[in-house]
C-alpha cells in the first residue's frame, strides 16, 4: 500500500446531524493525521480527506464502530478524487446543496446524558441549569423549523450565546461543538412557574414551591420536550383523583416517571431487556407488570403500567428536591385533543386549576412520548413519537412525491421522499376540530422541512374518514386502499417484502371492500394486491359505534347467534344482571336490522369476552375491554375452545357456549380468558396451515391493533415459528393505525409503478 497522499470524497446518508457527528468526523481525522474538511448538507454529511490511503482506509473503517450513539449511518459513499492539499483538517459552513433532491435525517429530541448531568453540577455557568444540553443530547426535532439542523433554522435563534457558550459552539474539542441548542445560565432558555397570580423566576425558588405543592397533593402543569404534562404524587390517591378530573380521564391506566432504576424495581416486575429499553436514550414509556403499586387509581384495577425514567435535566432536578419516588406524567390535554404546546394557551385553559411551569423556548413541533412494550425481547411501539419521529424507514423502492393520509383513530401520516417513508409523530383521533387542524398543519410543516411537493395522494377508503375527506379536497391523483390490506402492506414495507405473503389481520375496524366492517382477517397478497382467504364470521353490532363503547351489546349480540331466545334461560351473571328492557331493544334491533352493521373484526370479539367475564361492560377508554381481558391471563393454561371454518368463515359460536359453560362451571376468569386467547392463536395456525397447503405460501406478517396483546403476539409468533413459518412483525412503527400509512405509501408506489 502506497504511503503517497490521496483525497477521498465520503458522503453518509442516515441519521447524522444534531447527534455530534461532524466533531466525532473532526477528532477521527486528526487521530489518523488526515487533512480535510466536513460539513451538513441537506442530503447528509460530506467529508473530503487527504492524507496517507492506510490513514484513509482505517478512517473509514472505524467510522462506523465509533460514531456517537444516536447517530444511524444509513450509506456511506465514498469516491476518489485529484489530489488537494488541504491546509487542515476543519469543520465547514453548512450548506443545503442537495443531491437530486435528498433529504438527511433529522434526529429526534435525545434524553439527557450523564456528561451533562455531571456539568450541572460542576460548570460555574451551568450549575442548576435546567436546559443543559451536548452534541449527545438535548431537544432536536422539537426545535427544528428548517434544514440544514443549524442554529438560526431552530427556535434557540433568538437567544443569542454568551461569550463562554460561543467559545465552546467554536472549539471543536468541546463536546459542546456546533450544538444548536446550546445555552448556559447567562444566556438561554428559563423556566417561569405562574403559581398564585404570581410568576417566579429563579429554578431554586421555584423547585422548592413545586415540590411543596407536589408532596401536599398538588397538580402541577409543566412544560416539557414536546407539549405540557400533567405531574403529581403518584402514590397520593387524592392527587391522582384530581389529576384525572383535570384531564377528563376516569379509567385509563396513567404513565409514571420513576426515580431511578431502584425505585422502578421496586414497583415493578422487570426483565433485563426492559430494563435496557427504557434506559435507552429514546426514554419510552415502556409497559410493565405490577401488582405492587399501591395506589389503585393510577392503574384501575390493571396489573401492568406505563413507566419511564426521567429524560429532561429539569426531572432530575425535581427528584432531587422532592420526597416523591413517582411522579404521574401524562400529557396535559383533554382526551382526544392534541398536546397543549404553547405557553398562552396551557396558561388559559390550566392556570386557574394548578400551577403551571413554563419556558420561553418555543416548541415548534409538538411530540408526546412514545410507548412501547417487549415481546420475545424485541420492541414493540403502541405509539411513535418523541425519540423516534422524525427518523425514516428506509425501503427498497421509491416512494418520491406519494403522501399517505393514514387512519382516522390514532393517526400518522407518511410522506415518501426518494426511497425514505418519513412517518409523522403521533397524531391522535382525527375526530375533532383541534386535531384535524394538528394533522393539516404537521403536513405543512413537514412539506417545508423536507422540500416536498406530493405527486399523488393515498387515503383509507372509508369514504367519511376526515383523513380521506382532506385527501378528497387536494387536487391530485388519489388512490384509495382497503384497511386491512395496508395493515399487511405495512409489515411488508418494513420488512422489506414485496412477494406474495399470508396476512394475519387483526383489529377493531376497518372498510371492507363489501361495505361491511372487516377486523378479523387472513389474506394472501402483496402490495398490489390481495385476496381474502378467511375471516372471522359476521356479527350485527347493535347500534353501530355505540357498541364499541358498550361492548355488552356485543356480548348480548353473541349471546342471541349462538342461542336465540334460550339465551335469557341462561343462569350466568352477565344475562341475570342485564337490565331486560335494554336487552330486548336489542334484541329488537338485531331481529330488524336496524343500526345493526355487520362486521368480522377480531376486536369486537375480544370486546364480547370481556363482557360476558363481567370484566368490562361499558368502557371508559378506548380497547378498555380486550386490555381487561389480556391483564388476567394466566400463563400456565393451555386450554383452547371448539370453534368452526366453513366455506371460509371461522365461527365462534361454539366458543361463545363454551364460555358460557366455563362459567356456570366456575372455572376462574383467568382461565376462560388464556383459553379464549389460546382458541383465536390455534384459529390462526390452522388457517396458516392451509393456505401454505394450498397456495404454497411460507411467510406471515402480522398486522393490526390486535396485536398490542403482548399474550396474543408473542404466543402466535412462536406457534408460527414452531410450524416453521417465517414469522414478521413490527419493530420500527406500532401494530395499531398509527403505522398504517406506511402501507399505504408502499400500496401507492407499486400501484403506480404497475399502471406505468
């Protein structure tokens, strides 16, 4: 190998600005006595080198190895160049010259490092800083207004650096090297806590008057990353009370910051891969068993939570001063509505009830947190947001200029810039004003950032979703695809799968291509097409929606298809505590077909079972009752319920007696609920196995909201995989809607490419 001098051109695409790369470029180059320069353009990192081809060559291969943390390099191209002398090795300008039109990465917010928790303490400009922040860590995506990811395209703009900030901003030796969001105590962002027509200014003050209020059974609204939070005492039963009637949220279980990992092993039960889950430095909200957690209105009856760890500088300064172990921290809006961002508005709709602490940064784009759960220890999301959104997923094919509208309940949007599907954060139910105006301003924004003009459109075809109304209203070429077969093309697309696989689909709702709700589905198809090899037979559903917030009509619905009349001489409590006037209305309703659709989704059962447990008649929050009926499985039975395929058609009717029967028999609700949840697994293998039989087909996704049930996914994924079935699932988008539009955008560049 030559020691003479040669200049390398390397360019990386992937997840490489705002996470210390440039200076991690910057001392790599000088450990191996390279000359050069590096800078941010909008298609990602190009570095020019010169110096000795062995230098050059460990130089690119330690690149990877060494690369900070919660960088992701995607591509490296590297190509060789006439020889330039270059005076040094330094960091440049940044420039938005982008290369056939491609976009880099932008990073997502990143918790807190240990580094800076230690500068907190130490730096005489930043002790008890609350905003402290490195090239490793801090807010990223919340800030962002524009590319390239320098200062003056963030919020930190109109705060000016002091002269010791400028000094570290300059010096690429200092962690804190070209971090837009650095700041000290003389010269960034502050908090203010508005608390008795007061406000309070000084972090120390207002530490100490937080922690009051928190230890005597306070709420307290306090800004974070990407929107308001509500925090209080979480082992205070009173405060937890008022906490909810603040929120307008009687039953859903409630998130939880804990201290430390101590005080986390305490309440909870926690496997290793958990515990490196939630210690990443994306901070999840991660579910996990409990049956220890004293305070019964934080879970509500649930033996599972949702808990994380302290992510902003701010929460450890507040488990420093405060004798509270765990905190409730949930995000400060009205069920159904999107996270309040902006101090006016979080002062006018909360100021009167609680204290609220704010800061004079602004939150460009709001994010709740993520949650997720382990399943044969591999991630899976229930929610994308902060820590993951903005990051692509990167395909095989090109889905340039497709915008994908995503479902109507927990909505993501999807915008497709070259092979890049670019997944919006967590948007929420698009059934009101305040979200639809979240949703069309995301779009925008994400338009502006990522330099993108859509070319065609993808929506649901549920023809009154508003998310297909907005498609209907943009000018442009739409295509409409079916529910469920974006739910397959979903798992497709992540997994990098084009051919024709076997589509196990399971969730609450979904346009059939019939007119009829689907939800409980088996198909054969790629993304083009698909065809449905079985589902689970058609139930009326008395009184449409309503149903799904009373699934006892569900149950009563079951109840009359397997027994007509003879159900009312059944002697089980769920029909000898029904009111029987309701009952007959029902009844009524069914007989006449009134208000009655039909549909086959697998929630609707799951709903009915619960309900006839007595476990949840009525639900307070959305899927309360399949989540009631998952928390009291018992692992050790094995137990599984007849059930019948006919002409394609799968019946419960036979389970639904069988349940009944467990019942009368007193067998414990554990029991009745793991054998019902065996019963839909056994259902699934054995339509599997005749679609391999007949079609030849091996591989399986699984899809569909379903699929949360930690029980049912993991169970059915081993089944599959002990049947020697290729088995994909989701590990980078949840199983629910909120990764639907991914399918969508998949489903929308074959078709083109097919009509081409």
């Amino acid at each position: 190998m030559s020691d003479d001098k040669i200049t390398y051109k390397i360019r990386i695409t992937g997840l490489v600005q705002g996470v210390g790369f440039r200076p991690f470029i910057y001392r790599l180059a000088k450990e191996f006595e390279l000359l050069g320069t590096v800078d941010n353009r909008n298609d990602g990192v190009i570095i020019y080198v010169s110096g000795a081809e062995k230098n050059i060559i460990n130089f690119i291969e330690l690149l990877p190895q060494k690369a900070p943390e919660a960088s992701n390099i995607e591509d490296v191209k590297i190509n060789k160049e006439v020889f330039f002398n270059f005076p040094d090795f330094r960091i440049v300008k940044s420039s938005n010259n982008a290369i056939k039109n491609e976009i880099t990465e932008i990073s997502p917010d990143i918790a807190v490092c240990q580094d800076c928790l230690t500068d907190m303490k130490s730096q005489a400009h930043r002790k008890g800083y609350s905003f402290i922040n490195c090239t490793h860590c801090g807010p990223r995506f919340t800030i962002i207004r524009d590319l390239p990811y320098d200062r003056p395209m963030t919020t930190m703009e109109s705060f000016s650096l002091c002269n010791i900030c400028q000094k570290e901003y300059t010096d690429v030796n200092d962690r804190r090297f070209h971090a837009q969001p650095v700041a000290c105590n003389n010269c960034g962002p502050h908090y203010t806590l508005h608390i008795d027509n007061t406000e309070v200014e000084v972090i120390d003050d207002i530490l100490k008057l937080i922690a009051g209020k928190l230890e005597s059974g306070g709420v307290i609204a306090s800004k974070g990353i990407g929107g308001y939070n509500l925090i209080c005492d979480a082992l205070n039963i009173e405060a937890t009370t008022k906490l909810r009637k603040s929120k307008h949220r009687d039953g859903k279980p409630l998130a939880l910051m804990f201290k430390n990992e101590k005080v986390l092993l305490k309440y909870t039960e926690i496997s290793k891969s958990e515990l490196n889950f939630i210690n990443s430095w994306r901070r999840p909200i991660v579910i996990l068993k409990t049956d220890k957690f004293p305070n019964k209105m934080v879970t509500n009856g649930f033996n599972s939570i949702g808990a994380l760890l302290p992510y902003m500088p701010f929460h450890y300064q507040l488990f420093e001063r405060t004798k509270c172990e765990v905190l409730v921290y949930t995000s400060a809006n009205l069920s159904g509505e999107p996270i309040i961002k902006d101090n006016d508005i979080a002062l006018k709709l909360l100021g009167s009830e609680m204290p609220v602490l704010s800061y004079n940064r602004v939150i460009y784009n709001r994010v709740d947190d993520s949650v997720a759960f382990i399943a044969n220890n591999t991630p899976r999301l229930i929610r994308r947001s902060r820590g993951y959104v903005p990051s692509p997923i990167r395909l095989h094919f090109s889905v340039d200029g497709i915008l994908a509208c995503g479902a109507e309940l927990v909505n993501c949007f999807c915008i497709g810039r070259t092979s890049q599907a670019i997944i919006s954060q967590h948007i929420g139910d698009l059934k009101n004003a305040e979200t639809l105006e979240f949703y069309e301003e995301s779009i925008n924004r994400y338009k502006q950032l990522y330099k993108f003009e859509p070319k065609m459109i993808v929506c649901d075809l549920h023809p009154d979703y508003l998310s297909s109304r907005y498609a209907d209203s943009q000018d442009l070429p739409i295509y409409k695809v079916q529910h469920h077969h974006a739910h397959m093309a979903s798992v497709m697309a992540e997994n990098n799968l084009s051919e024709k696989v076997i589509g196990i689909i399971m969730d609450g709702t979904g346009y059939g291509t019939d007119g009829k709700i689907w939800g409980g589905e088996y198909f054969i198809g790629n993304l083009v097409s698909f065809e449905r090899f079985s589902h689970f037979a058609y139930i009326p559903i008395p009184g449409g929606d309503i149903a799904v917030k009373e699934p006892w009509r569900i149950a009563l619905s079951y109840l009359y298809n397997a027994y007509g009349e003879d159900y009312k001489k059944l002697t089980i409590p769920f029909v000898k505590n029904m009111q029987t006037l309701k009952a007959d209305l029902i009844v009524q309703l069914i007989n006449k077909k009134l208000n009655c659709p039909e549909s086959s989704a697998a929630g609707r059962l799951f709903d009915a079972v619960s309900a006839l447990l007595e476990l949840c008649s009525v639900s307070s929050f959305h899927a309360e009752a399949p989540m009631r009926l998952e928390d009291i499985i018992d692992e050790e039975e094995r137990g599984i319920y007849n059930f019948d395929i006919l002409d394609g058609k799968i019946s419960f009717l036979n389970t639904i007696k069988d349940i009944v029967c467990d019942i009368d028999n007193n067998i414990s609700k554990s029991k009745i609920s793991t054998r019902f949840h065996n019963t839909i697994i056994e259902v699934s293998s054995e339509i599997c196995q005749q679609i391999r039989k007949e079609n030849h087909i091996n591989k399986v996704v699984m899809s569909g909201g379903s699929f949360q049930n930690k029980y049912l996914s993991t169970h059915l994924e081993n089944r599959l995989l002990d049947l020697g079935f290729e088995v994909y699932f989701h590990k980078q988008i949840p199983a629910n809607d909120g990764g639907l539009a991914l399918g969508q955008l998949a489903i929308g560049a074959f078709i083109s490419q097919d009509k081409t």
